[in-house]
C-alpha cells in the first residue's frame, strides 16, 4: 500500500466508552477512525438495561435534540427482596423523578449504541465495521504508534490509541496493561430476556400512568437462588427486560446453568404475573467484570489510554457501567486533545488521565466499592440468610396471630438466630460495611 | 473495462419465518442482506477490474434501505453505486423490475460503452431467476445462465470464453461482448476487503435516482402497475410423516428384511419381481455380509 493510513486519534471499539472518546476528540478537531468489529457499533454489547444521563451531558451535551434511542424514564425504582413464596419491596417512585430528561432511561443497546455512533459520525468520527483489531505497530523504542487489524493492508496509524474494547479485554492483555484473563471468581456471567408487550400492558402491570414512567428494579434472594448475584426487571416501551447475573465461579461451583436460573425466575409465583402472554424477542448474555479497584489493569502506557469493560468500570452495586464507561472515554479523549497540543504521548504525559480519573466519580466509586466483590464472595449465604428471614420476620410483622407483640418480636429474633449466631451476624454487618465503605 | 452489476438487498432467509395466516414472509427483524448469488457477482467484476483497469458500477432497484447493500458493494470494490428508489417502484414483479433495470442500464450506456452486465443467478427471496434472462432480452445482448467460470475475456477482442453449469455438465460457451451473465456462487470467491475500501464505503453516499429524474421510467410499467404476476396463495407445506423403524433389536434380521420388503412393494416405489428375476452377481465378492 502506497500511502499509510494515518489519523491522530484510533479508537477501538464502538461501545460507550469508544463512542463517548471519539466524539470528544471529534469535536476537538482531531481526525478520528473508530473500529469495531461487530456488524455495527453495538452488535456484540448487551446490557441489562438503564443508562444515566449525566454521562449524556457530559459527552453530547445537544444528545435530547438528536433523538435518542432511549425506552423510558426510570421513575420508580429500587430493590425487591425475594424469598421463595414472598417479596418484600424497597421501592421509590418520586414525582421528582419525573423531570425531563430523566436522571435515568431503560435503554436497549441493539438500538441506543447505533444510534450513538451514528452521531460520532454525523461529528465526522470515521467508524469501520466488521474490522478486528489484531495488535500494534511500534516505533524503534517500542511505543505504540499504531494497531493492526485482520483486513489486508489493515495498518493503521495515530499517535494515541484508546482501547475500549470491552470485557474480554485481549489488547489490553497484549499490551501487558491487564496481567491475564479475567478470574472467574471476578466476573459476572448475566443473561437476560426482552419480551414483547404492548406498551399499555406494560403500565398496567407496572402502574405507571404513561409513556414518560418506567420501572427499574434491582431483585435479591431467591432471583438468583440465593447466591450471590443480582436478578432484574426494567420496563421498556413495548416490553420488559428480565434477567440475572452470578459470579461466574459461582455458577462453576454450584454447577448452575445461567438460561435456567433465569428460566425459575421467570416462573417465579410473584414474577410470573408481570409476564403473562409477553413474547420473548430477544434474549442473550455477557460478562461483567466485576475486577474492582484493586485488580484493575494500568490504564495507560505510552501512546494507549483504556476505558470502560476492558478496564473493569463497573459498579455492580449500583448496576452502573455505561456512564463510567462514557466518562472514562471522555477523559481519554480529552487527554489525547492535551498530548496533540503537546505533542507529547508519553506515558507519563498520558498519566494525566488517571490523575483526572481520579478526581471524577469513576475511581472515586470504584475506589469505595473495592471490597464489594471480595464481600460477595467471602459471605456467599448473605442473599440467602437475610433476604429469606426479612421475609419471614415481615410476614409475622404484619400479621395478627393472637400473639402478644413481645412474643412476636421474640419470634422475629429467633428466625434471625435460627439461621446465624449473633457472631454470626456481626461478622456479616461488619463486611458488608466494610464492602461499603472501602 | 466497466462492468455493471444489478444486485438485490433480500432478507436473510436462513432466518425468515413464514406468518402461517396469511402465508407471507415475517420481514420483521429479519436482517438485510446481499443476495448471495449478486455478492460474488460484483466480487468477479472487482476482480476483472483489477485485472484489466477500468470500473464497476452497481444499481439496484429497491427501498432506501437498499443503500446498506450498495455500501456493501462499495467495500468489496465497487466504485459507483446507483440506488433506484421511489415508492412508485414498490410491489413490482420480475417483469416491471427487469424493465426498469434495463431502462438504468441504458441511461448508462447513453455516459459510455458497458462491456459486460452481471446478475446473480437468482434472488433468495424469490427463487425466480428471471430478471437477469429479463434484462438481457430487453438490451438485446447475449445472455448466459448459471455461468460458473470464465475461462478467457478479451475486453479488446470484446470476446469472452464462459463455463455454464447444466444438469448434464459444462458447456463451454464463446460469446461476443457486451453480455449477460447470471452467476454461480463458485464465479469468484468473495474475498476479505482491504481497510482502504473499508473507508471509503464509511464516506461513500450512494447515487439516488427516482422513477422521472435522471430517468423518465414509463410510469406504467413500473411498480405495481407494471407488473401482472399475482400471488395466488403462499402456504408452508405440511411436515412429512415420520417413516415407519423396524428394529432389528426386536424383530431379528429375516423378519426386518421380510418386512421392509413389504413396505417397499406396498408403496410400489419399486418392481420387486423384476430385481429379483435379474441376473445376481458372480464376481465372487456379492456374498453375504455380516
């Protein structure tokens, strides 16, 4: 090939994380060529299924003009504890959520990622599809300077490259900035389902009132046989995202097939309702890296920042991952704007963008958040243990037996130390605080 | 050389569904895609272009969708795309859709001389293998069907050697240039595309012609007014019956031979009496196996 393929900025990967890097360098000025190895931007991204305006603003700050691919505002929300026959619900639904836009919106990726590339486009991002980054081209002293791919004459070079290409994050290995393959013990393995509804049904099984609320609700217990994990229903326009979520270790250890769990929680007695007649229109899975804090890969080395998935961005607790990963693309390619001003793409220039990593809320909740894998899965009973005696112990709550109150509550306590000694239970409180807290 | 190929955008039917009340197509969901037959026909032309210079230019008649597919053609190698597209063109048979390709390739031929049309064999979605045999009668070129291989083209000469597939072999035909080919997929393995065409077809905005501009189309026959097929009734046909299993677990060997020999006289598939009054081998080797 005559002439090289030159840009000053690669991005690689079509996802959140890239998306959000391209358009910032974009708008800066800098030619951009994002590739992506799916179909389209999205064709391999699967989540389950809120998206956090705030990281909307911060990259595409014009994004509610440009008709987003959004679901519905998320204006209820919160936790349900699930026990075998029973649920017990931690809920907020809030006239304040209901401002426009939203804090929040269910989202599909198939539909929200095409979109978002498509205005990375309309910025004058160059995004190729169907194309895989293979490895890197180097100068003399082994920096890198440019990526190959599995096309012929596929060289293509930059002075930066932002690597966010997601969970199986094997440039980030070659690189040497992620040590190896992700640890079972710290990757969630989630499978969901989008069924089909019509939009009424939908409000009405849910209560909503219209098109502008929705539901987003995270569910502990028996969504996931008790073991650590997450189950989860969103509302949709036109359907509902049910799915759920286990450390892949966990699964391993319990020889538990995803698609089967997800299968008992679908017929639930207390879920099964909610999806009476809905229609299964799509349904899949992807790995979450649960890495946290203290496993992450380097994020930088001389002329490679990476963000999102393949960094490990994600707050399990708070289901949040897209707008980490957006924030995290922005700061790359905000930095890269700063090295071309420089000229400068060292590592230790590209240093910059941990060091404003970590003043932004990214490394800060990854930061406090570090212990919560470990917590997981050093109490394996917890989900089981105390979402099962909250069941119990309401259940005798708001019931009247013809029993004296003091015996109830007596009642209650010994429900609690049926199941775990006092020391027991203090030792629980004390990760779980831990696990909080950092 | 210039080379002009039609191809069609389909859906991708190794995952259609048939709607068993009204017998059409579930187009819903279903992913778009190049007709097969047309990817590898565009792929040969990229590869004569390759080899004597010149261009290949690819039209299609079809939704605004369409334009996926021409930007397809574009990353295989194509240089100039031209996307045939009003609502006036919609429901058109392979009569109306054959008049209208051939009236675009003529407009063509009016910007400089065309050495040769490409068609794939067929459409996925149809199966009709019309359009293509259509085109060619209307240019008033040669045509030739199933063509599997070229053995020789001369764009000087304007003569071509061509290997047609037919039930009984290969014929080896010769014909003069411009003409017709509807191709086999074994025409031209489809092969990965450079980065460089990649980008290109990232940028690459496909020409747009309507049914009056560039082209005055003849507005009867074109879409459904031009085309006189009816759809009598679409239906899926009924599953076969499982066929009958005698085990020789069961029965033993004779009694499973007596009876599957039963079977196959009862169906009168076979004239049993006549095989058994043939001659039996003698070669030594037709004895019994265990």
């Amino acid at each position: 090939m005559a002439n090289k393929l030159t840009f000053d900025a690669i991005v690689v990967g079509g996802g959140p994380a890239g998306t959000s890097a391209a358009i910032t360098m974009a708008r800066a000025g800098l030619q951009t060529i994002l590739i992506e190895r799916g179909r389209f931007a999205g064709a391999k991204n699967f989540f389950g299924g809120v998206l956090y305006t705030h990281a909307l603003d911060a990259v595409l700050p014009d994004w509610q003009s440009r008709g987003p691919a959004l679901e519905r505002p998320v204006t209820d929300t919160g936790y349900w504890l699930l026990s075998p026959d029973s649920v017990l619900r931690f809920t907020q639904k809030s006239e304040r959520f209901k401002k426009v836009p939203a804090e929040s919106y269910t989202a599909l990726r198939a539909n929200f990622d095409p979109w978002f590339a498509q205005q990375a486009v309309d910025l004058g991002v160059l995004v190729i599809t169907k194309t895989t980054v293979t490895g890197f081209l180097r100068d003399e002293k082994g920096r890198v300077i440019g990526v190959t791919t599995d096309r012929p004459d596929g060289d293509v070079y930059a002075p930066v490259v932002i690597i966010a290409e997601g969970v199986n994050n094997l440039l980030t290995q070659q690189l040497g900035l992620a040590k190896s393959d992700l640890p079972p013990r710290f990757v969630a393995l989630s499978v969901k389902e989008y069924l089909g509804l019509p939009e009424k049904e939908v409000e009405a099984r849910f209560g909503l009132s219209g098109p502008d609320e929705g539901v987003a609700i995270d569910v502990f217990g028996d969504a996931t046989l008790g073991l650590p994990g997450t189950g989860f229903i969103y509302t949709d326009r036109a359907g509902i995202s049910i799915g759920c979520g286990l450390l892949l270790e966990q699964l391993v250890i319990n020889n538990l097939k995803p698609y089967e769990i997800l299968a008992r929680f679908k017929n639930h007695p207390i879920i099964k309702p909610y999806l009476e007649g809905a229609e299964r229109l799509e349904y899949g899975a992807h790995l979450i890296p649960e890495t946290g804090y203290d496993r992450m890969p380097t994020l930088y080395t001389d002329g490679v920042m990476v963000a999102g998935d393949a960094a490990g961005m994600v707050d399990a607790l708070h289901r949040e991952g897209t707008n980490l990963a957006m924030i995290a693309g922005k700061i790359a390619g905000e930095t890269a704007v700063e090295a071309h001003k420089q000229r400068n793409f060292s590592a230790e220039f590209l240093k910059e963008y941990r060091r404003r990593l970590q003043d932004s809320f990214v490394l800060k909740d990854l930061k406090q958040y570090r212990r919560m894998t470990d917590f997981l899965d050093s109490t394996p009973h917890f989900m089981e243990t105390y979402v099962n005696f909250a069941n119990e112990a309401a259940y005798r709550y708001f019931t009247a037996h013809g029993m004296a109150k003091r015996d109830m509550e007596k009642e209650i306590i010994r429900l609690l130390t049926r199941r775990r000694s006092f020391l027991g239970v203090a030792v629980d409180m004390i990760k779980l605080l831990r696990g909080m807290r950092g | 050389m210039h080379t002009v190929v039609a191809i069609k955008q389909v859906p991708d039917t190794t995952n259609v569904r048939i709607n068993p009340e009204t017998g059409t197509l579930i187009r819903e969901g279903v992913p778009a895609i190049i007709n097969p037959y047309d990817l590898h026909a565009v792929e040969l032309a990229v590869r004569l272009k390759e080899r004597f210079g010149g261009k290949v230019t690819v039209i299609t008649m079809g939704p605004p969708k369409a334009a996926e597919a021409l930007i397809e053609c574009v990353e295989q190698g194509a240089d100039r795309c031209i996307l045939i597209t009003d609502r006036k063109f919609a429901a058109a048979d392979t009569l109306a859709t054959s008049y209208v390709l051939a009236r675009a390739i003529e407009a063509l031929q009016e910007e400089g001389p065309i050495d040769l049309y490409l068609f794939g064999l067929q459409a996925i979605d149809g199966d009709t293998a019309q359009v293509g045999p259509g085109v060619a009668t209307r240019l008033n070129v040669p045509l030739i069907t199933y063509a599997l291989h070229i053995e020789s083209i001369d764009p000087e000469a304007r003569v071509a050697v061509v290997h047609r597939k037919t039930e009984r072999g290969i014929e080896v035909l010769r014909t003069r240039l411009p003409a017709l080919l509807t191709v086999l997929k074994e025409i031209a393995p489809v092969q990965r595309a450079p980065l460089a065409n990649m980008i290109r077809a990232a940028r690459y905005k496909p020409e747009v012609w309507s049914s009056t501009d560039p082209v005055a189309f003849d507005q009867a026959q074109i879409g459904i007014r031009g085309s006189p097929t009816v759809v009598g009734r679409a239906y899926t046909p009924a599953p076969r019956q499982a066929g009958d299993v005698i085990r020789v677990s069961e029965l033993g060997l004779q009694e499973c031979v007596r009876r599957a020999l039963q079977n196959i006289q009862a169906s009168g598939a076979i004239d049993l009496a006549s095989i058994a009054s043939a001659k039996r081998p003698t070669d030594g080797n037709g004895g019994e196996h265990s």
